[in-house]
C-alpha cells in the first residue's frame, strides 16, 4: 500500500498500520518541516508562511505558531484566517484537524486524533484509528488543553485552561475540566465596554 492509499485509510477511520515505512518517513518530514518553522522565529512572515505551506494541507491570512511547534504528518491540517497557537502546540493530524477563523490556543494545547488500539497485541504491532478533530470560529483554547480524537468544538466557545476534552462541546459556551463539561452560556452581559 503506498502513501497515498495509506492517507485515505487512516481518513476513513479504518484500523491501520502506523509503522509502515510510508509513515515512518511521513513523520519524518513533517519533523524536518516543523524545525525549520522554528527555526524561522523572527524573520520575515512570508518566509515563514511559504514553510507551514509546504508543511500543512492549506492555510488562510495570518496563521502563526511561537516555537516550538510540532504536528505528525501535517498535511491533515486545515487552518482559517487570524489563528495564532502559543508556544509548544502539537498536533497529531492522521484524522484530519480543521480550524475555523479567529482561533487561539494557549501554550502546550494538543490536538490528538489518533489512537492506538485496545487490544495490547495489536497495539505492539502498530494498530491505531484516527478521527477528526473540528474547531470553529473565534474559539480561545486555553493552556494545557487536550483534546481528543472525534471532537467538534462549535463557533464562539472558550475552553478553560488545563481542560481535557473528550465529548463534543457546542457553540456560544464556556467550558472546562476533566473531563470537560459545560460550565455556561456566554451572553450579552459579558461584552464590555472595550474598543479597539
């Protein structure tokens, strides 16, 4: 199986084999791609855009990373308009990882959409599973987040810090904990006065 049918496994949810060679050698470059991202740190944005190019699988306007950012393969990697990830970032992407416009994430958040198998023979010899991991518009991720294989986290939510996320989280709320639940609704009363 070439590295082309392997992507197309892994993205259908299907048991694959994560020590083949292809994969292997995925990881690989997607490690050389994020050294040379943060080895980037101050120079020129486009410099540095060209390379999360190369890296991720498409990017809007003015997505940035702090160092030292990490992700496994990277081309399972969707990215919006005005996102911007705080320093230690990791992102295991062999499920797929969309992100919406206008997200933060805090330091030391991971995105984790694969899993090894249950079953310990099978995990030894290379059996995972990936889901994806979907965020919408305008979500602040707090430090020290973890989320899960298979999570959607709806437009508006703010997430607390240290949270790991293992169901779902809608739209317009903030949560936390672990594991993380919903704490409230934000509303009209939490707007203030503030203006740019």
């Amino acid at each position: 199986m070439n590295l082309k049918e392997q992507r197309e496994k892994i993205l259908s949810g299907q048991m694959y084999n994560d020590l083949t060679n292809e994969l292997v050698k995925a990881r690989e470059d997607a490690v050389y791609l994020t050294n040379e991202y943060n080895a980037s740190y101050g120079k020129p944005t486009k410099e540095r855009e060209t390379i999360l190019k190369k890296l991720l699988k498409s990017i809007g306007e003015g997505v940035y990373f702090e160092p030292n950012f990490r992700c496994e393969f990277g081309y399972n990697i969707t990215i919006g308009n005005n996102f911007y990830a705080n320093f230690d970032c990791v992102m295991l992407d062999g499920g797929g990882i969309e992100i919406g416009d206008n997200v933060l994430l805090g330091p030391r958040v991971g995105i984790y959409t694969s899993n090894h198998a249950i079953d310990a023979w099978q995990r030894a010899h290379g059996a995972c599973y990936a889901k994806p991991v979907k965020i919408g518009n305008n979500v602040w991720i707090g430090g020290g987040v973890q989320i899960n294989q298979g999570i959607t986290i709806g437009d508006n939510t703010i997430i607390g810090s240290g949270s790991v996320i293992t169901k779902d989280i809608p739209a317009n709320v903030i949560a936390a904990g672990v594991p993380c639940k919903v704490i409230r609704k934000i509303t009209d009363v939490d707007k203030t006065n503030y203006k740019p």
